[in-house]
C-alpha cells in the first residue's frame, strides 16, 4: 500500500525552511572544523601527498610506506575524508531544496510519497 500525502506549495516551502536551517547549522559546525583542519599547513600538505597513494594495492598488499611523526595519521585522514563527503551532500542538499522553493508554486497541492515528505523536512507535528 502506497500512502500519498497531499502538500501545498507553501506547506513544503515552509518545511524545506526548516530542513535547511537544520542542515546550514550541521554544515557551519563541519565547515568550521575543516577550517581549522586547513589552518595547519603540515597537516594539509601531508593529506594532500598521502592522497597520492591508495592505502592498498590490487594483489591486498602494499610495500613499506614510512611516515613521518608529523605526518597525518590514517585515522585523520579517514575523518578529513569523511568530513569533505558530508559537507559535499549537505551543500547538494541544500542546493536541491534552493531548486525546489524557487520553482514551487504556492497554491499547488503536490502527491508526495512518505520519502518525499521525511526530505523536504516534515515532521511528524507538520
């Protein structure tokens, strides 16, 4: 059984509201945290070099790699990978919902499917 929900225009623009100042207040904290990752040129250009080589190679093993005490450790760069993906999808997110607000009629009632209405931010008081 496929539940419909019927929206209007106005209704969705008023939920996406609040989904993206949700998402704009996740993206400021990771944006701040890459910022103060970028401030620490060592550990910038070490990212940066030790991105050059994958962590494997095709037959599961890899030669010796050593590394400086100063240089990022795996774990650090898994998490500054990490934390670029998220603010990626946040920014694609927050585009997408800028798309729709300005291309939604207000006095239009829309048929959203429960997946559409849980990603335009409606909550369960909504």
């Amino acid at each position: 059984m496929n539940i419909v929900f019927k929206k209007t225009g106005k209704e969705i623009k008023s939920a996406i509201s609040n989904r993206r100042t949700q998402l704009e207040s996740r993206l400021n904290s990771r944006n701040k945290t890459l910022n103060e990752f970028i401030q620490n040129p060592e550990k910038v250009r070490s990212y940066l070099t030790r991105n050059t080589k994958p962590d494997y190679s095709h037959h599961g093993r890899m030669g010796y790699v050593l590394y400086g005490k100063d240089d990022i450790s795996s774990e650090e760069r898994q998490e500054i990978d990490q934390l670029c993906q998220r603010i990626f999808e946040i920014e694609q997110e927050l585009h997408r919902l800028s798309f729709v607000v300005t291309h939604l009629d207000d006095n239009t009632i829309f048929d959203l499917s429960f997946e559409e209405l849980l990603g335009y931010g409606f909550e369960a008081a909504d």
